[in-house]
C-alpha cells in the first residue's frame, strides 16, 4: 500500500465491542484522535446480547477466589472498576441501584447508550468509527514496534498509522478450531451464546507481532443450556441457561458427580464440556426448584420456571414423584441409571449425616435433594467468550514470550488472557477495565 491510502491517529482501536468502544470513548474524551475499526456490521459484539449488568467481586478476596485467574489482572478488574463505574455516572449513562450479583454486586447498565456514547466521543473529538472492515495485518516500524495496520473494506484498502494499537476483538468463541485447540476436542461442537464474529482475529494478530498465547487457558464464560429445538434466536441464550446448577447435581453418563456444583454454572460448564459426550444430568428437588429453578439470577431479570421453559423448547427432562422414574429417564438417555440413584442417595446420606464425606466436596450448599417431585434435564455447555488470549501485564501491554512487552501494542477484553481462570467475576467489568487500562498505558489517563 502506498501512503496515498494512509490515515493516522492517535490510538487505533481494532474491534467495537465492549472493551473497545470503552478504550476509545476513553482516549477520545482525553483527546485523543481515535479510529475504531469493526469487522461486524454493528457495534457492541457480545455485550449488547448481554442484560447489561456490570458487576464484579465485592472484595478483592472474592475476585481472586471466584475469577480464579492471575491475582496480578484480577486485581485491576477489581480496583478499575470503581473509575468506570464513575465514568458512566459523569456520562449519565443509565443505571439501575446496586444489585446483588452471585459473589458481587454490580449495576445493570444501559449497554447501547454506553457504546452509542463511546462512538460519539470518538467523533467528537475528530475520529471516526468504521464498520464492515477487516484488519488484515498490523504495520511495524523497523524496530518491531506496532505502529498501525492494514485494513480492508469493500471501499478499498487502507493503511492507518497510530502511536498505539489496542486489540480489542472479543475473544476466540467463535471459532470451533480454535475452541478445540485451546479448551478441549469436544469444545468444537459447543453452542454459542455470542455473537459470530469473534473468532480469534485479534488474537492471531497479536501472534503475528510476536505476542506470546495464552490461548492455553482452557476456562471460558458460558452456561449450561437445555437441548433446543432450534437455537436462532438470541432471547434463548438466557431462557434456556441453567444458572441454578450450582444447587443442583450433576452427574455424568456413568452415573458420578464430576465437580463442585457449588462453586458457579459457569465453572461447571467448562467441566462438562470434558465429560463422555460433553453433557450432564442436571438433578434438583422442588426445594431447589422454587428457591433457584424460578427465580432470576439477578434482581432484575424476569422469572421463569426453568425446567417447563427447556422442555416447552426442545429440553429432554422429566418431572417426577420417584428416583425410580428418574431412573428409568437416565437409562433411556444413555445415562446409567444405577449408578445415578446411587449418587443422589450417596450425596443426601452425605448432606444429612456428613458433609465431609461428600464426594467431590463442595464450596457452597450442602442441603439434601430428597423432597419431590425431583427434577431431571440433560445440559450441554454453551460458550459466550473465552478467558485464554494474548498474554498481558497489569498496563494491558502485549508480552513476547521472554516477558518484554511489543512496543505500541496493547489488548483487551478476551482478546487479553489470564484475569479469569476457571471463575469468573463480571464479563463486562473484564472488558470496560482492560479497556480503561489499556488507554490510560496508552497515554490517556
């Protein structure tokens, strides 16, 4: 390319979700020049399929214990937080009052107008946003330093140079190679409870600037879902997820407990994507089922009975008076049923006469399942981002393998790796943090 096609800024943001738009709208109201460059067609990627409560842990203890993740980036998702959190305020984005959150408490936040204000701070401030271009390489100087990228739209080829590239592209899920590559041969095949766009890009543009992967983190935020009938409609991603797992069992197709329920549906998710056939027994009694089963996960959400909404969709379930029916359900499905009536009586022996003995213990919960009806639901795994990416430093700078960071080169969101492990504690807060940090390391604090 010649430089006849050659644009400059101050801060080039690749990708307009989240962690981009939040990196941008950042610099921008700094002033800084900012171009932001989107692949899809829209802005927001999976945050605006999301119900917009940004939340994260309580304490720092919590994070560390329930992200799971390098206590080094959890704990700039923790001690950011409150900077964004005033930000939106000083912006007048709506918010709700605080909510209670699984281990947090958070807010829920008008998504769209969060992004919409981000773009229109970019423009403000002379940038622009462009949609449906692809970045086909980054540009470096003759020292390795990033200092832009190629980028393609059906306009033509452009070249933008910038001081500082951010890659903000929203992770690898979209990718069934990539998914079984870096979390597990059955991932390829797990639904997506994201958008379809955030397949690696950025993560591989960051390899090729000689970023180190840390794409081996095998953790990844999703729930577990009930079998759809179809699944092309986005409202299903909520309605079908099993978020009361964690009072629930879950038992495998030969009968055993494979983790601790307890500690979050999203950790079980990542452990039943790695069980025979990447699919659970999902079993819970009517005192889970009315405390959990029909109740929101957040306040703000709308209450469904969990159960009757998977099996109206598609779900294979059953209600019933007996374990022996849930016997005879567990056997029909492929599930040996011996062994699984066997493990619910095990585990309420355990809850009523010794928690200790509980095999695999558990973090949280320890009340028996044993009031009827009982509840049987085969889960799959879905996905909606990953936790493993390019490795980073608390300043969100991109690492070569011995450490040194690439000069010019910062990510965020899920295309930066390590803060979350096998936890998990606020996926927007992760993406508008890093975002803030990456611009802050940058130069616009």
């Amino acid at each position: 390319m010649d430089d006849e096609s050659a644009i400059s800024c101050d801060l080039l943001v690749i990708g307009g979700g989240m962690a981009g738009m939040s990196a941008a709208g950042w610099a921008a109201e700094r002033g800084a020049r900012v171009i932001v460059v989107e692949k899809a067609s829209a802005l927001g990627g999976s945050a605006v399929l999301s119900g917009g409560v940004f939340w994260t842990g309580s304490s720092l203890d919590k994070t560390l214990l329930y992200g799971g993740g390098d206590p080094a980036l959890a704990r700039v998702v923790f001690e950011t937080y409150p900077d964004a959190v005033a930000w939106l305020r000083h912006r007048d984005v709506q918010m709700s009052p605080r909510i209670d959150v699984l281990h947090g408490q958070g807010y829920q936040i008008d998504i769209h107008e969060h992004i919409r204000g981000c773009a229109a701070l970019v423009e403000q401030h002379g940038g622009f946003v462009t949609l449906d271009t692809e970045t086909t390489a980054l540009l470096h100087d003759d020292a390795g330093a990033v200092i832009g990228a190629h980028t393609r739209h059906a306009d033509g080829d452009v070249t933008i140079r910038a001081a500082a590239t951010v890659l903000a592209t929203g992770g690898y899920q979209a990718s069934p190679e990539l998914r079984a590559r870096y979390i597990h041969p059955q991932a390829e095949k797990m639904l997506l409870r994201s958008n379809p766009v955030s397949n690696g890009a950025g993560i591989r543009l960051g390899q090729q600037a000689g970023g180190e992967v840390a794409g081996t983190n095998p953790g990844f935020y999703g729930h577990l879902v009930s079998e759809p009938r179809v699944w092309d409609d986005e409202r299903l991603y909520v309605a079908l997820s099993q978020y009361h797992s964690d009072h629930a069992l879950l038992i495998n197709e030969a009968g055993q407990r494979f983790c601790d329920e307890s500690y979050g549906d999203h950790a079980n998710t990542q452990e039943t994507v790695r069980q025979p056939g990447a699919r659970a027994l999902c079993f819970w009694d009517s005192r889970a089922h009315a405390a959990y089963a029909t109740v929101p996960v957040v306040s703000v959400g709308v209450p469904l009975d969990k159960m009757q909404t998977a099996l109206d969709n598609g779900g294979k379930g059953i209600v019933a008076e007996t374990l022996g029916e849930v016997v005879a359900f567990a056997d029909a499905q492929g599930f040996d049923g011996t062994a699984t009536r066997a493990t619910i009586e095990g585990f309420n022996q355990a809850a009523r006469h010794g928690w200790e003995r509980m095999m695999s213990p558990r973090t949280e919960d320890f009340a028996a399942l044993d009031k009827p009806p009982f509840y049987a639901l085969i889960v799959h795994p879905a996905i909606t981002f990953t936790f493993g990416g390019l490795t980073i430093d608390p300043q969100a700078r991109v690492l070569r393998p011995d450490g040194t960071p690439v000069p010019g080169l910062f990510a965020a969101g899920s295309d930066a790796g390590g803060a979350f492990g096998r936890g998990y504690a606020g996926g927007l807060a992760l993406a508008m943090t890093f975002g803030i940090t990456a611009a802050r390391s940058a130069g616009w604090a």
